[in-house]
C-alpha cells in the first residue's frame, strides 16, 4: 500500500496482484468474437501483474476498463511495500 498526499487530503492507494481472473469474452456480436490467442494474451499480460486501485472494486473496473471485457471472477493479494 502506498499513501499518497494531495495537498491536506491523503488518499490509501492499494497494489494488487492477480494471481487468477476470469474474463467474460461473451459477445452480441458476430465480428467481435475474440480468438484464442488474442484471449491467451490478455491473461498473459493480467495475470502477476500490479495493478494499483483504491480497492476491490476499483481494481475490476480499472481491469475493465483496460481491456474492455467483464471479469467473471478474479483472486489476487495485496502487495506491501518494503
């Protein structure tokens, strides 16, 4: 976790680590079907990553909102700083 001073406000910016997630690749669309690969390589970038947010909730969105795909389920561990 790292604190982060703005002006008199401090604000609790927590790192995660995914460890497992499950996005939804479900579409209404034909042409928008993504393939295996293109799948594989968007776990293979989430997956161990950090990824800063102020908590659970903002890191699904912030995942979200980086690939455009609704995450099913996801497991990760909070990262200390040393």
């Amino acid at each position: 976790m790292m604190l982060v001073i703005y002006g008199s406000r401090s604000e609790l910016i927590m790192q995660f680590q995914i460890t497992r997630i499950e996005f939804d690749f479900t579409t209404d669309f034909e042409d928008e079907v993504l393939d295996s690969e293109s799948q594989d390589e968007i776990y293979d970038e989430v997956l161990y990553s950090i990824w800063e947010a102020d908590d659970e909730d903002d890191l699904v969105e912030e995942i979200t909102c980086a690939y455009g795909w609704c995450i099913k389920s996801i497991d990760y561990r909070y990262v200390l700083a040393s």
